[in-house]
C-alpha cells in the first residue's frame, strides 16, 4: 500500500564525487537567496563548463526523478551553462551539501485502503487529503536578473507529488 522514491545513492555518489561528506557545512537551502548568480562579467573566471556541466546534470536528474525541492535552484543553476564561474560551480556544490543533508527525503504514495478495498495496516495513518488532485502554483514576477519571471507548479496525488517544473517564463 505504499509505494516510495528515493535517490540515495545518486546523492552520496554525486557528493562523493565533489567532495561532500558529513563534515561538510549543512546548508537548510538549495540555493542561498543572499548569493546572486550573474551571467560572467569582464574580470571573472570562468571555469571548465564540462565539471560545471558534470555537476549540474547529476543535479538535474535527482531533480526530475525524486526532488522538487530543488527544482528551482537546478533551474538557476542551468542558466549559466555556457560560460560558468567558480561562484556558479560553488553555488552548484551548495546544493548537494543541501541534497547531501536532506538524503533520507523521500516521495511516498499511499493507497487509499477505501478505494483499494482492502485493509491496510492502521499505522499507515493515510486520509485523502485536500491536497489530492490539486496543483498549487507561483510565480516571482520579474524576480530573475533578466526581468523575466519564474514559475513554478507542482501537483499531488495519493499524499506526493506525481509532477512538478520551475521555469522562466517568455
């Protein structure tokens, strides 16, 4: 009666590869909102966008299997493929110390025991909720370094989600 995603193993391997382990700093955010991330400028350096590349894919495929939580910061991070600098690559590496942290998260599907017609275990403790069927949605009007807004959706069914997106709108 429960069905769970998870991408543990994606995640140690991901922060095994870059260096975060658990005397890295624990971070609570995906992405810090105090760390603006500008396109490269005259003076910056820019680094290898292959390892840039490398760590923001690994963050793009747990993302749109398992973690909503980080679609937003994949989102901004993915804008600077072309020409990433090292606060790009820092603030990619942020996310899996935040990925790193929060491993044991997990997307959990529990089938009604009414619907199903068949008794499941009380502990599972699962009522339809409110949430069910619903897609809850937001926007950041113009919040971007482009004036371009962002958006973002994310739909429930059976107590998880079943989809999500964060985008920059046209």
């Amino acid at each position: 009666g429960v069905c769970e995603l998870k991408q543990e193993h994606s995640i140690e391997k991901l922060a095994a590869k870059y260096g975060v382990n658990r005397a890295s700093k624990v971070v609570g955010l995906p992405i810090s909102p105090h760390a603006p991330l500008l396109p490269a400028g005259e003076g910056d350096q820019v680094i290898d966008c292959r390892e840039y590349l490398s760590c923001v894919g690994g963050l793009l495929h747990i993302s749109q299997v398992s973690r909503p939580d980080i679609a937003y910061a994949v989102g901004a991070l993915t804008r600077f493929s072309t020409k990433p600098t090292r606060t790009h690559l820092d603030a990619a590496i942020n996310c899996i110390r935040y990925l790193y942290a929060t491993k044991d998260r997990v997307i959990r599907y529990v089938r009604d025991p009414v619907k199903a017609g068949r008794n499941i275990p009380f502990v599972l403790n699962y009522k339809p909720s409110e949430d069910d069927g619903t897609m809850p949605c937001d926007a950041d009007y113009a919040g971007s370094h482009d004036s371009r807004s962002c958006s973002g959706m994310i739909c429930f069914l059976n107590g998880g989600p079943i989809s999500w997106a964060s985008k920059i709108q046209k």
